[in-house]
C-alpha cells in the first residue's frame, strides 16, 4: 500500500518546517483523518529526500502543537481530539467530521490558522506592551493598526488614508455600521434581488424600506438601479459585486463604473461589501475606486483568513467618518485590540498571504470537484469562492429538493432565504462547499445531489 508522502511545492522556510506545515494542512483538508498512523519518519525521509533528523523534527513538532500524538512502539498518528478541544466541549464549537454534511454555511475553509495563531500568539507573550491590548481605546485604533489597514485595503485598489480607515469587528458589523451611518428609519436601501440574508434583517430592524434591483447572470442590471433611482429618493445602495452571494456573479468593470456614476448622480451611499475580494489572485478594481466619495468599502480577514477573526476594515467617503465612528461605538464601543493586533502581525510577517494562498487553493479543489460531478448540468460557480449557485431542473422545486437532501443527511438553502422582496422563489438552492473539513464527505455530498437531479420526479423516491 502506497504511504503518504506530502508536496512541499511552493513552500517557505526550514525543511522541517515545510513538512510540519504540510502534515498541518493535509490534516486540516481531511487528507489525514484522524487516527491515521503517519509512516516512519525513517520511510517518510526516504520518499521526500530529507535527513531522517530533519523528519523527525517535523514530527515533533506538530505533536508540540497537538496535530499529532506519538505513542511508543505503535508510531505517530493524527490525534483523534485535537488538544485543547476539552471532553464535553460543545459540539456546535467544532465543525463536526460526522452527522449531516453541511451544504448550508458559507464559512470559509477552517485551514491552518490556529498553528499560525500559536507562534504569534508566543511572540506577543514576549512584547512589553500588552497592556495596550486590554485596555479602552478612546481614538479609532492605535496607529499601526490603522495602518494595517490602510495598507490591506491599498492591496484591494482603494485610494485609503489612515484618516478614512476604520476597523470594525468583521464585515457584518462593518455592514450594520454603515447602515447606521447613512441611513434613518423610513429611508430607501436596495439591494440586488438575491442577497446577503443579514442585511434584509438589519434593515427590517432599522425600519428601513428595502426594494431589489434586477439581475441577470453578470450581477445587478444597471439600467434596472437608474430606473429606481429615478422613480425614488434613494438613500444608500448595497452590493456584493465580486462573488455574490449566492449566485457567485462577478460584476465587469463596465458595469461597476456605471453604478460609481449613478451613486454621484443619484447621491446615495453605495455599501460595498467586497468580503470575497480578497480570495482572488486578480484583484478587481472595486467600485469605490471609481466613486470613493460616496462609498463605503468593506473587507474582511474573515472569510479569507479565518472565520473567528472578527475584524473587517472600512474605507469610508470623509462626510461620514464621524457617523461611522459613532456607530461603532454605540454597537462595540471598540473591535478588541488584541485580535487587531494578531491581524497586523500576519499581515506584516506574511502569514495573511500564506492563508489566503490556502483559501484559494482548497476553493480551486473544491470547486473542479463539484464541476465534474455536475458536469452536464446547469449551475453557477466561480473558481475562487466558496458556493455554488445550483437552478433545480423541472420537476425539482425548492422545498421539495432541500427536504430530499435533508432525508439524505444533508444540509441546504433555499433560494428564497436570499431574496430581497420575501416572496419570490428563484427555484434554486446555494451550495457552500467550504464548510466541511473534510474532501471526501464533500465528495459524497454533491454526488448524492447529483443523483437527485437525475430523478425525474420528486415522487420516484429519495433513497440514493
């Protein structure tokens, strides 16, 4: 039987390091399940070319770090339990590697984060000043943090100055700011007509009247927001223009020009929630670069870093910088330093780039997976993000699809969770393929998916 031998392509740094960091990934895709025995580091330093010391040094390492456990006489295997996963934690802490496979989520990869967070997490033990880390911050973030920002978003293509950044605790937040910031009970938002469920909450909650712009396949139809905006005082606009969720549309350049153009004619607040941007190697040119006067930016390290790193940072237009500012601290008073901070650092020392590189690469495997298993049928998807935006074929529809992959252990939403005016239902369902630490139960999700579409009625049976 063939042993497991890694790729250390493209990697950085010592010998053993490039090995630790591999085992670690392999672990985290679900290559190495746990319990499994790994070989020899004797055999694996044959197979890679490396010194038996140097192996082995790999292999101590990722038991220091609690990847693997060493037992005499048996070998070295992929611990069952993570360390500091305590017995009884609850479950809903952990994304679960049995039960139903979890299509509904549109959390990024968990990936390596928590080895990366582990040395940080060490070098700041070493700082002397920690103590600006745990206590209240009256300005709106100390001043390497705000340039930390400013450089993040710089990388995006925004025209950002320390003075126009802002930091919030995630996109959502950051979401729910500008909101705030710009809108007042009674007020017009739209939004495409498929979109970011929260938002249709946050405005239920701010009295805000919401109204869909149409689309087709490449995103909102910018004809579709000037007839709007022509017929109705229009206060602020929000877009997701680079992977949307859900339909994974992308809008061109042409298309993001022409709404920076009616955000100045129309004088309204466009909300661009760029959260997906990050994960493409080719950057777009967002639309705030076209119309930074009148729009709110928003990135995110959640969704391309790790989801429990809650911070997001802003570029805002100056008239609303003081509104921002108040808004967040009214809802936060403050995103926590310490988790700024640990941003900061891996933006500095290169582990954001590595993680991001990781995203990408894990979605680009997913994504050509499902591809294949869908091949023939119609469905939606960007080779960058996370989702896949699946139409149900006659005689599928929506409930009828999400109750069959239910009763096949399987977890989905329905279109309608994403449509704006409530009622309309697209007829089709998001698939996020992210979620699942492990390949192969995403695997076998989207087979047994494809085997229901092939029913040629919802009546013929469930059972796959």
């Amino acid at each position: 039987m063939a042993i497991w031998t890694p790729d250390l392509t493209g990697r950085t740094g010592p010998k053993y390091r490039k090995l630790a960091d591999a085992i670690a990934d392999a672990v985290a895709k679900g290559e190495l399940r746990p319990g499994t025995c790994l070989p020899p580091h004797r055999i694996l330093a044959y197979e890679i070319s490396m010194s038996a010391n140097t192996t082995s040094r790999a292999y101590a390492e990722c038991v220091k770090t609690g990847l693997l456990c060493a037992e005499t006489g048996r070998g070295t295997f992929v611990r069952i339990n993570p360390r500091g996963q305590a017995q009884g934690t609850p479950a809903d802490l952990y994304r679960p590697v049995a039960g139903p496979i979890d299509f509904s989520s549109n959390l990024p990869f968990p990936g390596s984060s928590g080895r990366y967070l582990a040395h940080t997490l060490g070098e700041l033990s070493r700082s002397r000043d920690l103590q600006a880390f745990m206590d209240y911050q009256k300005k709106p973030g100390l001043a390497h943090h705000l340039a930390a920002g400013t450089d993040w978003l710089a990388g995006m293509g925004v025209p950002a100055t320390a003075g126009r950044t802002i930091v919030t605790c995630g996109a959502q937040h950051g979401i729910m700011a500008a909101l705030m910031a710009a809108t007042r009970p009674g007020d017009l938002l739209l939004t495409e007509a498929l979109t970011y469920a929260p938002v249709m909450a946050m405005a239920s909650r701010m009295d805000l009247k919401i109204r869909p712009i149409a689309m087709d396949e490449n995103g909102i139809l910018p004809d579709a927001l000037a007839s709007v905006c022509r017929s109705h005082p229009v206060k602020a606009v929000y877009l997701t223009p680079t992977i949307q969720t859900p339909t994974t549309a992308t809008l061109d350049s042409e298309r993001r020009k022409a709404v920076a153009g009616m955000a100045k004619t129309y004088d309204f607040i466009l909300i661009e929630d760029d959260v997906y941007g990050p994960l493409r190697p080719d950057v777009k040119t967002p639309i705030a670069a076209f119309s930074p006067e009148h729009t709110v930016y928003i990135s995110s390290t959640s969704k391309c870093l790790a989801p429990g790193l809650r911070v997001a940072f802003l570029y805002a237009p100056e008239k609303l910088v003081p509104q921002l500012s108040r808004a967040i601290q009214l809802s936060c008073w403050m995103p926590p330093p310490l988790m700024v901070e640990i941003v900061s650092q891996w933006l500095a020392d290169g582990t954001a780039e590595k993680l991001k590189t990781l995203q990408y690469q894990e979605a680009a495997h997913r994504q050509s997976m499902a591809g294949e298993i869908f091949s023939g049928q119609a469905f939606r998807a960007d080779p960058c993000g996370f989702h896949v935006w699946l139409p149900l074929p006659s005689p599928w529809e929506t409930h009828d699809f999400c109750r069959a992959a239910a009763d096949q252990g399987i977890k989905l939403a329905p279109g309608s969770l994403f449509a704006t005016d409530g009622r309309n239902d697209p007829g089709a369902v998001r698939i996020s393929l992210s979620h699942e630490p492990d390949r192969e139960r995403v695997r076998q999700g989207v087979k047994t998916l494809a085997a229901l579409l092939q029913l040629q009625s919802p009546q013929d049976g469930w059972v796959i």
